[in-house]
C-alpha cells in the first residue's frame, strides 16, 4: 500500500501500443492500492534522432544546447504516457525534470543530481495523481536544463525512490531481469532471482547494461530495494538487495562483457612520485573516467602507465595528454581501441582465491590472450581482443555455470 | 544599436538548411552591432506530428498533457538554431518559455501572457548573446507548461519586444509581407509597404493569417514596430505602425478572406431583454470565441440571434447552448461551416461611405449572394457561400485595386 516507483526505459515506450502497454502496468499497480511514480526514457529512437538532426547542423554543438534538445525526448514520451492513463479513466500528471524538483550540478550530457525538492511531486501523490516524471533531466543552479548521461533515467528513478522512501523501485527493460550472461549472445545464460547490490555494481559498470552503475549505487546507499524485469513478459524479474539468499551458494554470478573500452598506455614516464597523480587528476579534472589502470616497469628507469577509458573518450584523453607533456615527461602513447573487458562477479569469490585461476584457464583452453587484468574482492577482469570477446564470454560462462548447474 | 527581435515561423526552421538560414539572418543582425532576440516555432510539421501522436494515444487527451507534448517542438527548433549560430562562433543561449520568464493564465492550449519576468533575458543580452527564446509557451502559476493558441509565437515575439523597449520587431515568414489580397490565389495582389496597427489586426483577424491579432493588438497597445517579412527573399517587408504613410491616399488596404468560419442561428427566443447577454457570457466562460453576431427579430414575438465561431467550436458550441435550452428558451438552433468570411480593411474607409457600396456592388455583378453583414469604423465583412468565396475575394479585389492601380 506504500509508494512503487517504476521505471520504464525506451524500448518499453517505443511506440502507441508499448505505451499503452506501460500504462497499463502502471494503473494495475495502482489499482492495488499502491502510490505510484513512473520515471520514463524517451522513445526507443527518439534520442537518435535528435542527435542526427543536431549532428547535420552542428557535429560540435555545446553540450548545454545537447541537453536543451535532447530533453524533449523523454517530454514527449511522458506526456503521452500520461495521455494513455487518462484514457483508462485515472488521475494522472505528467513532469518534467525541473518540475519534479531535479537540480544537478553543470555537467552539461553528464550531471549529476545535487538534491530532489519533492514538493511537487509529494503534493500529486497526496491528490492520489499517478505522477509520470522525465527521467535523465533536471535542472542546474543556472535553471539550465541538464542531463544525466548513460543510464540518467535509473538513476533518476532509484534517486525519487530513495528520496521519497518508496517501497520498492521496480526497473523495467526488455529483458526478464539478470542474467549469469547476456542470454543473447551467450548459450545456457540464466535468470538470476536476487543478487547483491555489490554484484550488481560490478556487472553494471562492466557493461552487463541492464541497470547502470550509477543506480545501483545510489541504491546501495540509501537502501533503495531494486527490482528489474521486463515490460513485456510479465514474468518475475531479479531482486537487487544487500544480502541475496543465493549469495553464499554461489562462487560466481555473472559474466559480463563491455565494448566500449579504449585503452591507453602512457610510455616512458620518469620514474619519479606523484606522476599518476598527476595524470589521473588532469583527466579528473577533464571529466575523463578512468576504469582499470595497471602501472609497469619501463626499460632505462621509466615506467609505463596503462589505463581504459569509453571508447568516446580515447581520442581527446590522448590529446589532452599530449597537450601536457612537458608537465608529465613521457615518451609516447600507445591507444587501442580494438579490445573488450570481461569480467566475472560474484560476491562469493572473496572465499575462493580458486576463481580468477579458473577463468584464467577457461582461456587459456581456447587460446584466447589477456592483455591485462584487474581485480576486486568480487570481480576479475580482463582484457581481450575485441575479436575474442563473444568466445571469451562462453568459455568462461561455460566454465563456471554448465560444469554443476548453476552451482559454479 | 538597439535591440530587435526577430520572430520565425515554422516554415523558416523546417529544416537544417532553414535553420542556418535563419541563424545567418539573426547573426548579420547581431553583426550590425544590434542586440538579437530571436522567437522561433516549432520545425514546420513538428506539431503536427506531435498531435498525431496523441491523436493514436488518446484523441481526447487533456490539454494540460497537450501543452507539455507540443512545447517540445519549439524547445527542439530553438536549440537547433543555437547549435547553427554556434557553428557560425558567435555567443548564443536557447532559452525555453519558462527560462524565459514568460507567466500566463491557466487556460492551457490558449493561455494568455500574465506578464514576462525578463532578468534572465537581460543577463544574457548583458552578457552580449544571441538569445533564441521559445515561441507559443510559457508557465502558469503551478509551474505547468501552458501554450498560447494560434499565433502564439507572434504574441511572444512582441510581448517580448515590448517588456524590453525593442526598437523593432521583425516578424518573418514565407512571404514578402502583407498584401491588398492572398497573393497565392488572387490575380493582382500587391505588396504594401506600410500598414497601420488598426488596418492589420483588422486583416489578421479577418483572416489574413500574415499576423495574429493578439500580436497586433499587443503590438498597437505597447507602441511596438512592427515588420513583417520573408525569411527567404532577403526584400523589404511591410511595416506596420500607427499612422501609414500611405494611409490618406488609400482608402481600401486589403482584402481578406477567412474560411475557418461556422454560423450558428439561435432561432425563437423570447423576445426580452438580457437574452444577448446570457448566450455570450455563457459561451465566454467557456472560451468560445465569437465574431460577427447578428440579431434580428422572428416570427410571433420572437427573435433570432446569429453569430459566427470557428469551426473547431461549432458543434461544442451547439451543444452547449442546447444544454441551456431551459435557461434561454430557444426553438431550435441552425449551423452551418460551409461558409467564409470576405472582408475589405482600409484605415480610410471611415471617410469614404462609398466603399462598402463599391464592394456589395462587386459581389451582386458576379451573383454572389451575401449571408450576413458586419461593419466597423475600418472594416467591412460579408459571409459568402463557402463555394463562392476565392471569387468574391477576386471580384472584390478588381474592383478596388484593378481600376486605378492600387488607388482604390
């Protein structure tokens, strides 16, 4: 009888009848009594088609005038969501970001939410108006329009639900929930039914792109209960929460694999303190995120730093390198964006040192190199050639899930 | 060196090419050394696209949820163009309706411009940007999107130019100016280059579709310049302003021609008094516009009460006041839409009684018949049968502009 915050992303309102379909999940939580907030992408191509059309007029338009039109999108698909709802005859509000009270700093395609003022939105679920919020948008100090960047519509949602103390936070997508692989791409890939915030996390930011990393650790910390599952099947979907009852049983949830990994090393710095910080904070300071960094000794006392980046960002974090070599004093760079990450997750690893031994094998069976690895308490990753990656992925899934079930 | 606001319709921004098209023209503006406001429509079939959208969703979707879907098309075609002028390197901040200040009344799909909070405006001219607001939207006072009704980007354009003492306010379009007639279907029209204030709202009013009246109406109460030109030709427009240059010598300006017109009669109401105030205040508190009204006096003791709407509001119109039939006391009610409005404008016909003689005249020698008359101090208007209306527009404008050049 509480507050379910839903979350619907862009294939789900792809089109009049998906959107139909949105609203009708939404009015049949609503008719059982609960209080609900629907937080909605925009639809399915509609971003891609807004990025076209600036593209043909400007390829390096700002990215404050990106957020002004990109913002539209999700606009659009929550007022007629919203529309639908009326059409089945309930009261109903459609907001956008600023609206809803979502002020962000002014990380124009990149925000990140400084606090909600729920005013608004608390006064529509007093009026028992089912309320339909734009995802990946607010406002900065400036009362310029602002996006989230990747994932900005989970977030939104998981941050409403965590400001708002909803009971449950159910994300809706096109897949049935978590997978110990993507069932696409990868034979034998299972359902998982809960799984822990911290093996969320690592699958979310190793590109397993069902709930951005962003969510997950918002959810985390304020204890928001995650539930993703699909808007078309009606199925029961993957409960994230801080203890899964399946977590001590399991060695290994998941395989994950990411694309968009950009790698770059750093040649012949002087091997002298404070060289990575400096570059890590100059990239810092430039908004570049840097995922994996391994540090290595060079010939002729040098050492060389290695480090990943998205894809997108490979090109000017060379640059803006280069810019800063006589501050760095390195020799050259190497970049490569020709390889994947892949990476297992499993809260239970930290037990069982035997885990990353028994992936390193899995490749090594099917001839597949590592370029370089990195590890957590719950996760190993590796680097591979892009061209190995789909077969990395199944070797290593077959591995862990196929020898005992799911037993690892 | 003052400022000039420039407004462009949606034709002017259908496209990419349009788009820099227009930023070239608002960006020699600015290199004059003007300061620059520029309103911009939605991309030309953007609204139209918007509202089928809604249309598969819910045909009788709420205007509120309306506004919120169609104020996108603006946010779109305003952003575009700052990305173009940005592209060119001059400084430039898209701004929606609500960032622009603009407050109106809560009559969503119609709202009027309470008044216009210009800091953030100001600051950006300040600051010597280009400044690219949102036409046709606004926020009423529970921070919901309002949009403005027909012709909304015009009234925004001049209430803009008007909080903010414009030296100028350009309204461009797709044609060269205001004409003696529609130059798409009348032999002979001709351009004017100048108009008074009083002679273009009866024009807009009538039909004319160059400007709407609330922006000449607006335009006239606040003293703003008016020009109206092309966004294509690069030629001189039509000004419009208090007193015309030309205005002694012609006594008919132009000649209007209004098809979005139905007629509704009141037939057998009681023949007393405050029945005429009864029909209209009912239809003004429901938004029903209406023109021309007619009484006359019916049989046994009664009379019949005409008036003409748009055609959008015949059959709610009819509906309403035969939800009032006890209140009013009426026999039945005829309708009819398959009727236009002709009208003949000029500032001095007030001087000329002749003229509105000339145009029956016109009208009777190519056996035109006429429905219903109505005449003001500058304008005379006549109801056509539908069928017969692009001929009685061309008879009439022969006889005024044919005979002796556009001496009348």
């Amino acid at each position: 009888m509480g507050l379910i915050v839903q979350k619907f992303g862009g294939t789900s309102v792809a089109d009049a009848d998906r959107i139909r379909n949105v609203a009708r999940i939404i009015t049949e939580t609503y008719r059982r009594g609960h209080n609900v907030l629907a937080v909605l992408s925009a639809q399915g191509d509609t971003t891609d088609d807004l990025i076209a059309k600036a593209a043909q007029i400007n390829p390096h338009a700002s990215k404050r005038e990106m957020d002004m039109l990109l913002s539209t999108g999700e606009q659009i698909s929550c007022s007629l969501c919203a529309m639908a709802i009326e059409a089945m005859g309930y009261p109903v509000v459609s907001l956008t970001g600023w609206q809803a009270g979502f002020r962000t700093n002014s990380v124009y395609s990149d925000a990140r939410i400084k606090r909600i003022d729920t005013e608004r939105v608390l006064a529509e679920l007093d009026k028992k108006a089912i309320v339909i919020v734009t995802g990946f948008q607010g406002i900065n100090k400036y009362d310029d329009i602002t996006t989230l960047g990747r994932g900005g519509s989970d977030t939104s949602a998981v941050a409403l639900a965590a400001v708002l103390h909803a009971d449950l936070c159910q994300i809706y997508t096109d897949v049935d929930g978590v997978f110990t692989a993507d069932p696409r791409s990868v034979e034998g890939a299972a359902q998982l039914d809960e799984i822990t915030y911290d093996e969320m996390l690592e699958l979310a930011t190793l590109g397993a792109q069902v709930l951005h990393n962003r969510s997950v650790e918002m959810a985390k910390r304020y204890g928001v209960k995650l539930e993703v599952l699909s808007s078309f099947s009606g199925k029961p979907g993957t409960k994230v929460k801080e203890v899964a009852k399946t977590m001590e049983k399991m060695h290994v949830s998941g395989v994950a694999k990411d694309k968009n990994v950009a790698r770059l090393a750093v040649v012949g710095l002087a091997d002298q303190p404070g060289i990575a910080f400096k570059i890590f904070s100059l990239l810092a300071k430039e908004n570049v995120n840097v995922d994996i960094i391994l540090q290595s000794i060079g010939r002729h006392n040098t050492k060389d730093i290695s480090f990943t980046v998205g894809k997108q960002d490979m090109e000017r974090t060379k640059k803006l390198l280069e810019d800063h070599v006589e501050l760095l004093g390195f020799d050259h760079i190497d970049v490569s964006d020709q390889i994947a990450k892949i990476s297992i997750v499993g809260a239970g690893m930290v037990h069982n040192p035997g885990v990353a031994a028994k992936m390193f094998e899995a490749l090594y069976n099917a001839g597949i190199n590592i370029n370089m690895i990195s590890t957590s308490e719950i996760k190993v990753s590796v680097l591979v050639d892009l061209a190995d990656a789909d077969r990395a992925v199944q070797v290593i899934h077959d591995r862990f899930f196929s020898e005992f079930g799911t037993g690892n």
